[in-house]
C-alpha cells in the first residue's frame, strides 16, 4: 500500500459552475429495490461533504480522525461475533474496536478500545474459531482474548518469512471453504518479473503448516472471497504501476488453484507485458480475467452479500475500487454492486451504489463533494443486521444501512 499524493485543488473545484452543482439534485428512486425499512433517519455529517446514497438508504459517517501519519490509518475491518468492528490500523500497530452503539448520540459509534497494541502494522484481518488472525510484517499472528474482557492476552506466531523485502505487504487473509488459512502476497516492483514467491496467493493448513502457493499471477490482490453456491475463489488484481494512465488494466479474477493469471509477463485478455519481458509466446496458457476496469482503479475491499437489509443484493459482488493516487481526473473512488448469474458469473450487470447519482461520472460527483474522492475506500464488512460498513484508507468508516 502506498501513501497517496492528492492531486485536486481548490481552484479545479471552483471552476464548476454554480448551474451544475445545482443540478445535482436528490438521487431519483430505484424501483429494483424493496429493503428493509427502519424508523432512524439518515444522519447528514457535514452539509458541505455528503457522499450520495442510493434514495433507498442512507450514508452515515460512524468513526473519524483515526490518528496517524506516514503509514495507512485504516487496512481492513471485520465483524467479531461478538458484533463489534475491529479494525486493523498500521499507522497505530493496533488492532482498535468499535461498538455498534451510540451513547452521547453525537452520530459516531462508541470506542470498544484497543484488542491487541504493538503489532507491526497489521493490514489483513480475520476470525476463525475463537481467535483474530492477523497479517502484520512477514508474519501472520494469531491473537486470543482468554479472559473475556475485550482484550487480547495471548498472541502467537502462526507464519512466519512471509516476503516482506519491499513492494506490498501481504494484504487480505481468510479462512476458505475447505478450512484453509489463505493469505494473498503482492509484488515486490513493478518490474520484478523473476520475484520468486511473490505475487501470489498462499494456502495454509489451520495451524499454519503445509504452506503452498495456491495460485499466481496477481501484481496484487489486495482482496479476495468466495462464491456462496458455487465456493470458487474470486480476486482482484490492481494491476502493476508504471505504465501510463490506461494501461494495464485491473481485474477481476475468478481464481484456478495452480493457476497462471498474467503478471509479470501478461495482463488483461493475455496481452503481452512488453515492458516485463512478455512476447506472443507468453500468455497462451495464461487466466484472463472475467472482467477488466480501468487502470488505476485499484479493486480493494469485496464480499458476496449475504445480509437480510438489502435483499435484492444477496448473491452478488460488493467490490470498492480504492481510486487512483495519482490521475487526473481520478478513476475509481467508489462502491459497485456485480451481479452474478446463476451458473456463477458475472453476468455484465454492474451498478454504482456509490456515489449514487445516475447520468453523472464518479468525477464529476467528486468534485463537488458528493463522492468518496480524496479518500480511498479500502474494506468492507457486513453487520449482523446486514449493514455495508466502509473502511476508508485515511482513518474513517461509513455505513450503508437501509433508510
């Protein structure tokens, strides 16, 4: 993960003229929709800064000025069965709670405290079977609360030597269908076509013996899930940095155990990585992605839905796009909704929930302050009640609920 230089000024939002931030009126009804009502109203958290919602729910700022500097504030976040939100904070080297409640009433959800501190900044987060498991470093951590009391009072090492010798940290990590530890392992460069044992995805037994590649290919697959019915493992790939504003693309993988998908040599519908050495010869027995988005939209955070708050999602693929560091205009710096059809593909079907404004690019919401953008949303997490909590890189979580 890298530190973002942000790239709009005050003067580019100024241009826009006062006729067309006044069109960006109420977002019009989606009939498709039918959710679950709730009496709350929707909380506006600063009239001047408003990412729009769907018409059928609501945005609510629940967690602010996260501290933090030099590294990422936010990398993932996940629900306990305890309920609460944990986060994985590398700026701070701690993993932080949230609770799902609101006692002074000031629209942010309470402080749960601090689980486990002097972690070296920790990205990936899970839960399995009684314990958080943690990637931070070249390592993967193991974190148990015996005593019940909110805190973890014992850690051990799980894995250990994970390539942690530049490029991305290990990011995202999860327990598969099968009971395996998965753990995705980015690039070291751009151009480090011979980086042996990184840009892969790894498996694990439980007790973090019997590590393997399970598939390759990814520049960086900072997120992955599984397909509810069909139990395949989909990716994203943020395709590697270098190369211009339009090239290569992202991706969207569904992922083959001992598979080949692309990088270093290939990218996108097996076209050759000149640049990395790739030729005609390179890419025949590569996995082209199912579906490509722009360059430098960087696919984070995904998860099928499963909840019961918006039943016309279950089934299908949440996936934010962190947006661009460094393009102008920006791409990406939003929420998609993916549907998947039942033989358990995309279908082509893809909507912006977020920002929500149909007729208007993601841009030009930004830059008037009805969008994500200079934020990255980096992770996603669904409540007990089937709420779309949203991570954001800089130290701030949204939340999707039904209005």
């Amino acid at each position: 993960m890298k530190k973002e230089k942000s790239a709009i000024g005050w003067l580019l939002i100024c241009s826009v003229s006062a006729s067309f931030i006044i069109s960006l009126a109420a977002p019009a009804a989606d009939a498709s929709f039918s959710p679950t009502p709730t009496p709350e109203p929707c909380l506006d958290f600063d009239m001047w800064r408003h990412i729009w919602a769907p018409p059928w729910a609501c945005m609510d700022l629940v967690a602010d000025e996260m501290e933090g500097s030099g590294l990422p504030r936010l990398a993932s976040i996940a629900f306990g069965p305890d309920g609460r939100l944990y986060i994985a904070r590398p700026a701070l080297g701690a993993i932080t709670v949230l609770e799902r409640t609101d006692a002074d009433g000031d629209g942010l959800l309470d402080d749960g405290g601090v689980f486990a501190d002097e972690l070296e900044h920790p990205t990936g987060l899970t839960y399995y079977r009684g314990a958080w498991y943690v990637t931070e470093g070249d390592r993967i951590t193991v974190l148990r609360d015996t005593d019940g009391d909110g805190v973890a009072d014992h850690r051990e090492v799980l894995v250990d030597g994970l390539p942690d010798n530049g490029g991305y940290w290990p990011a995202s990590l999860a327990f598969g269908p099968d009971g395996r530890l998965y753990v995705s392992v980015g690039a070291g460069c751009p151009t480090c076509a011979d980086d042996d044992g990184r840009g892969v995805i790894m498996s694990f037994a439980p007790d973090g013996t019997d590590g393997r590649v399970y598939a390759g290919g990814f520049y960086l697959a900072f997120d992955f899930t599984w397909h509810p019915e069909t139990g395949e493992m989909w990716a994203g790939d943020i395709g590697r940095d270098g190369s211009g504003p339009s090239m290569p693309p992202a991706e969207l993988n569904l992922v083959v155990e001992g598979g080949d998908h692309g990088w270093p040599l290939c990218y996108g519908d097996r076209v050759p990585d000149v640049e990395n050495g790739g030729d005609e010869t390179s890419c025949a027995e590569t996995i082209p992605p199912a579906m490509t988005f722009e360059a430098g939209s960087w696919p984070a955070g995904m998860v099928f839905y499963r909840g019961d708050a918006f039943p016309e999602m279950r089934g299908h693929l949440l996936l934010l796009l962190a947006g661009s560091w460094n393009r102008v205009p920006a791409v990406g710096h939003e929420l998609l909704l993916i549907r998947f059809g039942d033989d358990g593909m995309p279908t082509g079907q893809i909507e912006r929930l977020l920002p929500y404004q149909p007729g208007l690019s993601t841009w030009e919401l930004d830059i008037n302050n009805a969008g994500f953008y200079p934020w990255h949303p980096i992770d996603l997490a669904i409540s007990p009640e089937g709420w779309i909590y949203i991570g954001i890189r800089e130290g701030k979580v949204f939340r999707l609920r039904t209005r």
